[in-house]
C-alpha cells in the first residue's frame, strides 16, 4: 500500500515460501493488488482467483479475508458482491442466525402479531 510494489511481490513470495502457507488467501490478495500496480493484470486476477478460492473452501466467514477480497475485487474492477460479514448484518439490523423471512414464520406459529 506505499507503492513499493515490487518490494511487496518479492516479500509476499519469500513469506509464503518461508511460512510453508503457499495457496493461503492472505498473501494472495496481496499478491494480487501488487500485481494489479504493476501492470500485470494477468497475474494479478490469477493470484485474485486462487485467493477466493481458498477462501471459499477454508474460511469462507473470516472477516478479515472478507475486507481483503472486497479492496482486491474493487482495485481489479471485479464485478462481485463477497458474502455478507456477520458486522454487516448486525448493522444492517438483520438476524445473524435466521432470516426475516423465517422469523415472520415463527411469530406466526407462536402467536405473535
């Protein structure tokens, strides 16, 4: 994010390999906004790809990796809507566990108006 873009590519490779975590989704976003600075847009949306991916499978809820695909998606000009963060609905007023539609349909069978 301070525009050593090059730098960063290099780190992000070097911690991956050194932490034994290549394919997780937090250096892969990384890789990808980094990417995406230089010009590489091929190997940006590739490393964006792979980032989603593992998130999908591993930790689809985490938070965290939910504000990191959304910056990565907005700097590629990635067309897609991530999954709601539990923040968000909570802010939004929505049941985290169920939704409204069902909700209406338990007031109902109890007796609420």
């Amino acid at each position: 994010r301070a525009g050593h873009w090059d730098a960063a590519i290099e780190s992000l490779h070097e911690s991956d390999s050194l932490e034994g975590s290549v394919g997780s989704a937090y250096n892969a976003f990384f890789l990808a906004m980094a990417y995406w600075q230089i010009g590489n847009h091929d190997e940006a949306r590739k490393w964006y790809d792979q980032a989603v991916r593992w998130m999908d499978e591993k930790m689809p809820d985490d938070e965290e990796l939910l504000r990191f695909r959304t910056e990565a998606a907005a700097l590629l000009e990635i067309n897609e809507t991530p999954p709601e963060t539990k923040e968000d609905a909570k802010s939004k007023g929505k049941p985290s566990d169920m939704s409204t539609k069902d909700t209406g349909s338990r007031q109902q069978r109890i007796g609420v108006p």
